[in-house]
C-alpha cells in the first residue's frame, strides 16, 4: 500500500533500514573481510566486528521499543527490530556452535580441521546465507520506505490510524475490503 506521507517522515523511516544495512555490509563483510587479512599481526579489528554489530543490533531494538514517531516511522522501526532478533539469534547460535567447537577440541581431542570445518560449515555458513537474505530484504524495505509504501503483511501486522491517507491499495479487493469497513464504522 502507498501512503500520503511528507518528506521528512520518509527521511526518518529509512534511518533504521540504513543503520541495519550499514552493520551488515559494511560491517559484516567489508570490514570482516578487511579484518581476516590483519588476523595474524592484529586481532583487535577482527574483535571491533561483533562489537559494533551488537552495538547497531541493540540500538535498534532499544530505539524501536521507545519510539514515539509517527506510525509510519514507527513500523520501520519495528521491521528494522524483528530482522534484528532473527540476526542476534543467528550470531548465538553461531557462539554456541564456536563454544561447542572449542569444548571438542579441548576436552574430546578432536583434531583442529575438524572443529574448523564445524565452524565453518555449521557456524559460518549459515550466517553468510542470512546475511545475504537480509541484505535483500533490507535493501527492499529502504526501498518501501523512500517509496511511501509498506506490504500487506507490514498493514496487517500494524495497522494504520485513520489520519494516515491511503494513495493507493495493492489489488482492487484491498481497496474494496477497506470501503466495506469504512462503511461498517
């Protein structure tokens, strides 16, 4: 759906999709691939990766929690913080497979290519996939939200007050839906 929304709210709503894709892209693989190849002089910009993604993660759930904005501000926000949640699991899971790694390594003996190819294919890969999949995602939310629109799913979850004006409906049975409930009121 398309929504009457003025230059300066279209502003603020892309801001969390802008902060989300700069932890992604420019964190999680510019800077992650520029680290790897420090890794054995220096660990510490290996290190500045998770902690500054943790940084752009918790942010935004925490500004997505209290925001008072304009519902239209406000929805982005929220899409921004679920895609969040789904990160912060995936960067857990991925510790949890890192610790599990470390504690066969340790205490089972288990040989060093082992626990790296576990890591690796348990651990890494999954997260490449998510990131490339929310990168895409993100890409096209930033892309709603300088577009004034937002998707069914967005409208259904979080529906909008009545000063909020509709320019135009996805499908005609959507525009007819909303007649009949206007006409309900």
């Amino acid at each position: 759906m398309k929504f009457e929304i003025s230059d300066d709210l279209v502003h603020k709503a892309k801001i969390p999709h802008d902060i989300f894709l700069t932890n992604l892209i420019g964190n999680h693989i510019l800077w992650f691939v520029a680290a790897l190849g420090l890794v054995r002089s220096y660990w510490q910009p290996l290190a500045l990766v998770p902690i500054f993604s943790f940084v752009a993660l918790f942010y935004t759930l925490w500004r997505a929690r209290k925001s008072q904005d304009h519902w239209y501000v406000w929805v982005h926000w929220q899409i921004a913080a679920e895609r969040s949640r789904i990160f912060i699991y995936m960067l857990l899971a991925v510790l949890v497979v890192w610790f599990l790694g470390w504690i066969g390594f340790t205490y089972f003996d288990m040989k060093k290519v082992a626990v790296m190819a576990l890591i690796g294919g348990v651990g890494i890969l999954p997260i490449m996939v998510t990131v490339l999949i929310l990168i895409l995602m993100e890409s096209d939310a930033l892309h709603q939200a300088s577009s004034c629109r937002l998707g069914k799913s967005a409208v259904k979850r979080y529906p909008y007050p009545e000063d909020v004006v509709v320019l135009e409906y996805d499908s005609d049975e959507d525009a007819h839906v909303e007649a009949e409930e206007g006409v309900k009121s």
